[in-house]
C-alpha cells in the first residue's frame, strides 16, 4: 500500500496495519530484552529501589512468578531503559510510517512495554488514549508492536473502526479482570467493535482517539507488544493540576536535529 492510501485509510478508520515491520532477527533480540528487563524488576525489587516505579506487576497475578521472576503487566519508559527498546523506537520504518500520518516532526510521547502473561494477562477496558494526555490537539498516533503472535485468545487489541471521530469523551479504568465487561458505560455499541489478531513482527498504528481494549490472556501463551506514541511539536501542553509546567520530550525526527524539546503549560 502506498503512502497516500496508508493516510487516506488512516484518516477514515482511525487505524492503519503494518504487516513484517520486524524480522525474525530483530523479534529474538527483543524477546531476550524482555527477559533481561525481567531480571532487572527482580533485582530492583529485591534492592527496594526506587526506580522500580516503571515496572508494574500484573495486578490480578498476585504474588505469581515466572521462573522466579515477578509476572509483569507492563514496563514505563523503556527508551530510557533499554537501548534495544530504544532503538526500536526510532526504526526507519515505522517512523516514516508515523511522519506519513502526522507530520514530518516527531516528538516521542510514550514509550512502554505492554505484557500480557500467559494465563494472567488482564483485561484493557474500550478507552482512549487522549482522555489521559494531557497534549492539544488529541491527534497523537500509537504504534502497537506485536513482539510476539497476538490472537483473540491471548488478548489481542479490539477496536472500534471509526471512533477517532467521535471526539474527546471519559471512559474510566483501564485495567479490568477477566470476566469484567470491557466498558461500563452502555451507550457504546459494541457490535462495531473487531478483533486486530497480528503476526509477530506486525504493527497496528492507530489514533489516539480511536476507541480501543483488549481481552485478558486465558492462553498459555504471553502477548509481548512494544507500544510508542508519536506526536507532532505544534501543540499545547495541558498538564492537570499541580503537575510540572514544563515537561522535555524526545524528538524522534525533525526539528533540525534537536534531541529534546520542552513543551511550557500555556
């Protein structure tokens, strides 16, 4: 598919697949970070250290382990912690991709990885992205990257084809038991809401109003997706109350080769 067809399906779905962004090379790597990362929560939480806050445990695991190490759902900012993370966050294609649906110059908003352990993985209620950033316009784009296989059974992203559209709304908690409904509100018509299995290696770029969730992982097998969110510097920053007024961002591509760019709350 060529560029303009990617924006032009982009603009009208909210959503856009990327089938191979990885190869097979690239996939082992990553899966050997993640261990890696996980020996790493272990150690830090043996040590009490603070820097810890970025790894969270599966909430509804309890004190489960994997091979002695903690069962985790996600890990925060993980360009900050791992340089193969990192790297992945500037990979050719999937920024030209991102420059393709929103502009030329990127700043790098998130960088997390989102872990669905085999048999533990929780539910991700139908929200959007940008009723929690704090970034005007909302038109920031994901990037979901299937490290591993992502089916229905082991709770691969649903979307609501067209939703970007519907504007800014509130959706409540995200993290959700497995046999809670994915929402709780009931004026959302969840028989426009599809399945996006992905191979490993896949990427589903998406809008970051499109309504979106998953299903909790009831398989023996983890769900392993390298998460970015892009977005262009010609915003306002729109932090709650009593947050820091200023926060400096990644620049990704663009801004005549700057590495960071602050944005001040107006």
């Amino acid at each position: 598919m060529n560029p303009s067809k990617q924006k032009a399906l982009f603009d009208d779905r909210g959503y856009l697949i990327v089938e191979g962004l990885l190869d097979a090379g690239e996939l082992d790597e990553c899966q050997r970070e993640i261990r890696s990362l996980h020996e790493r929560a272990a150690d830090l939480e043996a040590a009490g250290d603070p820097a810890l806050s970025s790894f969270q445990r599966e909430p509804y695991a309890g004190e489960a382990t994997a091979s002695g190490l903690p069962v985790l759902r996600k890990i925060e900012n993980t360009r900050a912690h791992s340089e193969v993370f990192r790297r992945l966050s500037v990979h050719p294609t999937l920024v030209a991709t991102a420059q393709n649906l929103i502009g030329p110059d990127l700043l790098l908003y998130r960088s997390t990885l989102m872990l669905k352990p085999a048999l533990h993985g929780s539910a991700h209620g139908l929200h959007q992205d940008s009723a929690y950033w704090p970034i005007d316009p909302p038109d920031l784009v994901t990037v979901s990257v299937a490290l591993s296989e992502a089916t229905v059974a082991n709770g691969c992203v649903q979307v609501i084809p067209g939703s970007h559209k519907w504007g800014l709304q509130s959706w409540g908690r995200i993290t959700r038991e497995r046999d809670a409904p994915i929402t709780d509100r009931d004026d959302v018509d969840l028989s426009a809401q599809i399945e996006v299995p992905l191979k490993a290696g896949s990427a589903l770029f998406f809008h970051s109003l499109l309504v979106h969730g998953s299903g909790a992982n009831t398989s023996p097998h983890p769900r392993n997706t390298a998460l970015y969110a892009y977005f262009s510097p010609r915003v306002r920053y729109l932090p709650a109350e009593g947050a820091p007024r200023t926060k400096v961002f990644p620049v990704i591509s663009g801004l005549e080769g700057k590495e960071e760019f602050t944005l001040t709350a107006t």
